[in-house]
C-alpha cells in the first residue's frame, strides 16, 4: 500500500458517477489509490474495475459475491468480498481510506453514507437522496464526528465553490440552474405521448437511468432544492431556480452587494469530482476546457411550474416538514422504476406526485399527522427510513386503485 496516496472508497463504482471518478483518480495516479469498489448487480463491470484498479475490498448486492468469486478466480483469492446492506456499511467505514464517493442510487444509500460520516470520512457526495430523506440529521452527526461533506451535483458543487472563502452572513440567495430536460420546448398538452426512450435523451448529460428520468420530470430539480437547503443551511425561500439550456453555468450564488457569482464549465460530471476529490487543492479532472467564444450564446428563462410542478414540491414538502421530503422521494423512486419498466406514462408521475404532497398536506389539516410520528419529525435514520417506506406504499396502493 503506498502511503503517500489518499485512499478511496466508492460506492455505487459501475454506474455513471462511479465511472467517472474512477476516471479522475486515473488522471490522477499519483494521489489516489482505489481501496474499495462496489456495485448491486452489475458484476462483470465490477469484476472488470477490480482487475485494473486491484481495491483491498469490495461489495455486492445481496447473493452476488459468490458469482464474483467465481469470475476473478485464484488470482483475486485474498479480495475481501462483502454483500447487502451490512456490507455496504462496512465497505463505506473502511478504515484505511480517507476518502468516501458516495454514488449509490436512491434511498438505499443513506445507511452507508451515514457509516462513512460517523467514520469521519471525506464524503464527495452524489446520493441526493442521503440529505433528502435526512438532511439535519446527517449534518448534525458530520458535524459531531468531523466529517466533511462535499457535493458532487453539478449544481451544489458550483454553490460551494462559489461560496468558498465567502461569509454565511453575506448571502442574498444561490440559483440552482436546469438544463430544462428533453422536453423544455414541448407543449404540455402533448406529454402524453411522451415515450421512455424519449425521456431518456437527454440533451446535454450522460447519466444513469434514474436521474435522467428525474431531469425529463424537473424533480431532479425539486431533489436539489431540498439537498441545498440543508448543504448550505439556507431558507427555502432563498433558493431559486433558472433554466439554462446550454448547462455551463452550473448555479449561482448573489449577495447583498448585488454581486453574482457562478461556477461554469463543460457539462461533465469529473469536473465536480475532481473538485471533491482534490479538495481544497485543484487537480486535472479530464474534463475539456471551456471555450465560450466556442459556445457563442447563453441563454436563461424562468421554470414553468405548471408545466412542471414538481419544483413547487420542494418548497411544499420542507414547509410540512419532518419526514414528508422522504415520502415524495420514495414515491418518486417507485414511479420511475415503473416508467422505466413501461408500467405507467410519464404524466402519471406528476399526477401521483401530486398526490401524495396533498395527502400529507390533509393529515395536518385534520390533525391525523400525529398517527405518523416519523413524518412528523425525523430524529434517526429509521424515522427517515420509515417516511421513505411510507411513500413507497401510499403511491403502490395509488396505483393499484387507479386506472393510469
């Protein structure tokens, strides 16, 4: 082991997060070593990152590691091989690694994540999810065991660095940017029609399944909302949204002198990367440079909420508080595993999102929230876990009962 290296766990190593910052430690082979890797079903790719990059240990979903075991033979005989949800946690907590990218999908990263935090690991984030479902309370324990935190999203990333070295109390408001989605231009009352191979073309990024699902819906966007009022400890209210088609500018920052600030570059994701894995120093990322004369024209317009309502969402679910932001992403979660299985239309997802943010929005009004402590408050993991859980059934029996 070379000892001079920061050593680096990644979770969630064979998909687009993964990838790419297995690309920035390439770049960079003089600084990282790669301790551990993981995937939840994708093993020939995980097999193929352990013989180029020869990690100490990794991870498998569960009933996985036995065929991973058989892939890499003896030559691999002394790899640790973890599987499931303890080992994901074990994985993130490794000892001997300083540094934690977190790129699982969804809420099922929110556990390890928590084990790196309380490992005072350097986690360089890309699980929104982890500060959606329990924002406050994993910064309260980074805080407790001196863990840093820094976002990979394009758009947080530019926020913190445009806010570095800047004081709290200097703040006007940041601007999350959007690309807008494939479907910016496209008339509402034709997203009907809209198919998944559509809604997977995306038109600036490379990206997993999932989040590109969620950038075709804008709740990527509603996602980020909730992410960066805990990130940066700001009222909702102070956070804005602009659509930028071009995505280089990757989000702003204005303060009270009127002063913006903003991050730009290509939209390539080992940008951020690199800026959290080398932090607080600058390394190569890979990335090309940007050539603005190149890009000619940046444009910017305002969100259209009734095309796509899932950015008032944000502000709805942190106004009900608690665990009410972990139940719209779980019910988000199971939309887009249907959509992406063809099981529903793509309006549905706005319909049934809709629905549960009103159920919950009722269950105040009548008073029956107190039936649900854990969307009432979130202090643990399992409260978190549980709102999450709760989200997930309520939009299955929506869907059950409803013809879509």
């Amino acid at each position: 082991m070379d000892d001079q290296k920061q050593g680096v766990i990644i979770l969630g190593s064979t998909g687009s997060i993964g990838k790419s910052s297995l690309s920035v430690i390439k770049n960079n082979p003089h600084l990282f070593r790669v301790d551990g890797l993981s995937c939840l079903n994708s093993i020939e790719t995980l097999a193929q990152q352990i013989r180029e990059f020869s990690p100490r240990i990794v991870c498998t979903g569960s009933g996985q590691s036995h065929k991973l075991r058989e892939m890499l033979g003896e030559e691999f005989s002394n790899l640790q091989i973890l599987e499931g949800r303890d080992g994901y946690k074990k994985l993130a907590s490794f000892n001997d690694s300083s540094k934690l990218v977190a790129a699982m999908v969804g809420a099922a990263g929110i556990e390890p994540v928590m084990a790196g935090i309380r490992a005072g690991k350097a986690i360089a984030l890309a699980n929104k999810e982890s500060l959606v479902l329990a924002g406050s309370l994993l910064l309260q324990e980074a805080k407790k065991h001196e863990a840093v935190i820094l976002p990979i999203d394009s758009e947080h990333n530019a926020v913190f660095q445009s806010l570095y070295g800047e004081k709290k109390k200097h703040l006007e408001y940041i601007t999350l940017t959007a690309s807008g989605g494939p479907f910016r231009t496209r008339d509402p009352d034709d997203f009907d029609t809209i198919t998944l191979a559509e809604a997977l073309n995306h038109p600036n990024w490379s990206m997993g399944k999932k989040i590109t699902i969620d950038s075709a819906t804008m709740m990527n966007k509603c996602l980020e909302i909730i992410e960066a009022r805990w990130l940066f400890d700001i009222e909702p209210a102070r956070i804005r949204v602009l659509i930028h088609p071009q995505s280089i500018v990757h989000s702003m920052v204005t303060f009270k002198d009127a002063s913006t600030i903003c991050q730009m570059g290509d939209p390539d994701m080992r940008t951020p990367i690199a800026n959290c894995l080398g932090f607080p120093r600058r390394i190569k990322s890979g990335s090309e440079f940007l050539d603005l004369a190149a890009m000619g024209t940046l444009t910017f317009e305002n969100p259209d909420l009734n095309k796509f309502p899932t950015i008032q969402m944000a502000y709805d679910v942190l106004a009900l508080g608690g665990g009410t932001p972990a139940a719209l992403n779980g019910a988000n979660e199971v939309l887009v595993d249907m959509f992406l299985r063809e099981k529903i239309r793509f309006v549905s997802i706005f319909k049934l999102l809709k629905k549960i943010v009103k159920r919950v929005q009722n269950l105040h009004t009548s008073g029956d929230i107190t039936n649900y402590p854990f969307l009432r408050r979130t202090n643990t993991i399992e409260d978190a876990l549980l709102a999450d859980q709760w989200g997930r059934d309520y939009i299955e029996n929506c869907i059950e009962s409803t013809t879509l």
